[in-house]
C-alpha cells in the first residue's frame, strides 16, 4: 500500500471522540428544536382567518415562506 493510502484509511477509520459525539448530539437537538419551532409557526398561522393573514400583510400561500424563515417583502 501507497502511504497516501495508509493515511486515508487511517484518518477515515478514526473512533469519534466524545466531544464529537457531543457535538453530534447538539446538532440533532438543534435540529429537531428549528423543526418544532417552524412547525409551530407553520401551526398557528394556518390558524389565522384570511382577514388576519392579509392584516399582517401575508397570504395563505407565504405561511411556508415564513415558518421556514425564507419569507421576504
């Protein structure tokens, strides 16, 4: 084997430390924290009538816009 080979195969099957793993988890918490968060979004705005979402200068169709924060005026 090559030593360029070596060292990949070296540096690929390395063991994740514990601070990778806890930065894995932090990422999944993350993660699952903006989900719940744009699902709430997404939620109560489609609870609004169409009078409220228009006072507020939206319509049904920009409700995914804004939970997924891509929304511009």
């Amino acid at each position: 084997m090559s030593d360029t080979h070596t060292h990949a195969m070296a540096s690929f099957g390395s063991p994740i430390g514990a601070g990778g793993l806890r930065n894995l988890g932090a990422l999944f918490s993350n993660r699952r924290r903006q989900v719940s968060e744009r699902a709430r979004i997404r939620r109560e705005l489609m609870s609004y009538s169409d009078r409220e979402l228009n006072d507020l200068g939206l319509g049904r169709s920009d409700i995914e816009a804004v939970a997924s924060g891509r929304y511009s005026r």
